[in-house]
C-alpha cells in the first residue's frame, strides 16, 4: 500500500489510550519472544567486511519515507561504511520495480521491506531472495520467520479508527462483530471505511482474519460490506476520517497510529478489538539481484535484532523482541487481548492459492 500521502511521522501516542479492548488475564504470554538477542547478533566478520567493502546498500519498501528514518539511521550509526538508500514505493510496486531493473540489467534493490507477503512468496519461488538465515533470526520464532530468507522486522496490529467528533467513545463498538451489527444505523451507514480487499493489502489482512474466524467472519463481512466504503490505500482512509468524511475505520493499517498526536489526538482515537486485530508482519529479505549482496544481509539481520527493533518503535513500526519496549508491542497487545485472541497473518502457500475464490466472495459480500 503506498504512503506518500501520509505526511512525517510525529510521536507516537501512549499505549494508555487504546480503548475498548478486553483486559488481558494471566494467561502467559505464548507469543513473547523471550530471547537476549544481543545488538549485531553474531554476525560473521567477513560478511561484515565484504559488506563494507561493497559499500553502498539500496532499499525498497512501502513505509513512507519518515517511519524509515530512524531505522535507516541507527543502521547508517552501526555501520558507517555502509552508504544506504531508500525508496518508498507502493508494494506492489516494489516487487515489479525489482523485477524490472534485474531483467534489463540495471541497479535495483539489495534489500525489500514490505508487507507484501504474495509477492515475497513470489520471489523465492522465483530465487530473487537470498536463501540466507541472519544469526539474529536463530532464536525467533516460526510466526517471525516469514518464508526462506524473508524475516518480520515487524508485527503491527491493525485497529479500528475513531472520529469521536462523530462518535463519543460512549457510543463506540467494542468489537468487530458488534460494529457489523451497528452498521446499519444512519450514524454509521456510509459513513465506515475499510482497505479494498481485492488490493494486496486489503486481502491479506481480511485472509488473516476469515483464516481464525471461519464462516462466522464471513457473516460478519457480510454485514459490513452492505456498509462499507473501500479505499486502496492508508493515507486516504485516515485523511478522510480526520476530516469527518468518515466515521470509523477497521482494519485500518497501524502506520497510521504515529499520526495521531496533536490536534489529530482530539478527534481521532484507535481501538484493537480482540475479535478483529489480525498483526501484519512487515518482512525484509535480501535479493538475489542487487549489487550489494553482502550489505544486503547485515541489514536484514540488523532489523530483526534488538538494536533494529529498538530503532523501529522510533518509526512507529511494532517490535515484537519481548525486550523491546514500546508503546505498541506484541508482548502489550497480547496482554490486552489475550493469548488466545492474538491472530498473526501467515505467508503460506494458501495466502496465493486462495486468492481468486477469496476475492471474488469478498466483492461479492462488498457489491464490487
């Protein structure tokens, strides 16, 4: 999904404001990553030194180019020699782009950070992805090991997002299933957004969220989708709600949540809701194309230790080391939601076998 219509990135909003979401009990946590990950985990010299010696790293991804900042940043701290670069593209984009350059043998991407879980699976299937496992990614678990050599440097919850000039936290569903039952009132009727499912997106979170909820989520998109407005990207969803054109978003991606400070923070507010806050892993892996390739893999290894992870909660990016504290985590989520609600995307092969059949019930709930 592109973002260049989402302006920089300012503080994050403190995780005592989310709302409406159960209270975590004393279920242990089953998806903390309990590990002592230490910064550069144990990555080997000489790859360092190659990678030095290559000099220069190109990255493509999504995330606009203000969320990228602080990583880019502690990474270009870490490892001065290394000269990096980064362009912000839509997703899709980012995969075509790549594929573009390496066939005509021009520069492309060393490295690709993207939400795109299809598309990534695309290029291993093609071997345009480094068959490489970063030290840092031994310890991690199987939910943060996305497909070979494709890492999460991120699982970010999506919510649902509030214009409370229009709707008082008073009168706010607590659940996705109890906002499909109230939006049919004339408050809300026309009035709700959500992310075209038919986009990459769009449907891989609704794919994640129908994959735990079965045939009762379909009900329950059923009913939105008599409802529901679509947009294809994250700017237009938050801009529109800010201006009071919309009255709720779901589903709405959590790189929006930055940009609730300041005069946004009075008119906007975010929920999780424990039936509907599928995590969208971001991941990072290493091309087979670009110029860099040694460049290329200390850079996914430092995104998913500590020193990566610590840098992208500055971003607004979710960490999920359980040592890395931020205002929204996948240790903090999982308190407030429980164990058993925590619902994280998959990058199997059913996310592409499932696609046409997927799509085409979700535009026929949506009247596409």
């Amino acid at each position: 999904m592109k973002r260049r219509a989402i302006v920089a990135v300012a503080a994050l909003c403190g995780f005592a404001s989310l709302t409406g979401c159960s209270t975590g009990s004393d279920t242990p946590n089953a998806y903390a990553v309990k590990t002592d990950i230490p910064t550069a985990a144990a990555m080997d010299p000489a790859i360092i030194d190659a990678a030095s010696k290559e000099g220069s790293l190109l990255v493509y991804g999504e995330a606009n180019e203000a969320s990228m900042k602080p990583v880019l940043t502690a990474f270009q701290n870490q490892y001065p020699d290394i000269k990096t670069s980064y362009i912000s593209l839509g997703g899709t984009e980012s995969f075509q782009r790549y594929l573009n350059e390496k066939a005509t043998g021009g520069k492309t991407a060393d490295v690709i950070v993207s939400l795109q879980g299809a598309n990534f699976l695309d290029l291993v299937k093609r071997g345009d992805i480094q068959d490489f496992t970063p030290p840092a990614a031994a310890p991690l678990p199987d939910f943060a090991k996305l497909a070979p050599g494709v890492f999460a440097m991120e699982l970010n919850p999506v919510m649902a997002l509030i214009n409370t000039t229009l709707l008082p936290e008073s009168e706010q569903p607590d659940s996705l299933e109890a906002l499909a039952k109230l939006s049919s009132d004339p408050k809300l009727t026309g009035k709700i957004v959500t992310y075209d499912g038919t986009t990459e997106f769009g449907y891989t979170v609704n794919h994640a969220y129908i994959a735990k909820a079965g045939e009762a989520g379909w009900k329950v998109l059923e009913q939105l989708g008599q409802n529901t407005k679509v947009e294809a990207s994250a700017g237009p969803m938050y801009n529109k709600l800010l201006q009071g054109e919309y009255t709720m978003s779901y589903f709405q991606s959590g790189a929006t949540r930055p940009l609730i400070t300041g005069a946004a923070a009075k008119v906007l507010n975010y929920k999780f809701f424990a039936d509907g806050t599928p995590f969208m892993p971001r991941g990072a892996g290493a091309t087979t194309g670009g110029k860099s390739p040694n460049a290329a893999k200390v850079f996914v290894n430092f995104l998913i230790d500590k020193a990566g992870q610590t840098a992208g909660c500055a971003g607004g990016f979710a960490p999920y080391l359980d040592g890395v504290d931020c205002p929204v985590n996948l240790a903090k989520v999982t308190a407030q939601l429980g164990a058993e609600n925590i619902n994280i995307a998959k990058w199997d092969q059913a996310l592409v076998t499932d696609a046409p059949a997927f799509k085409n019930r979700w535009k026929e709930a949506f009247g596409r």
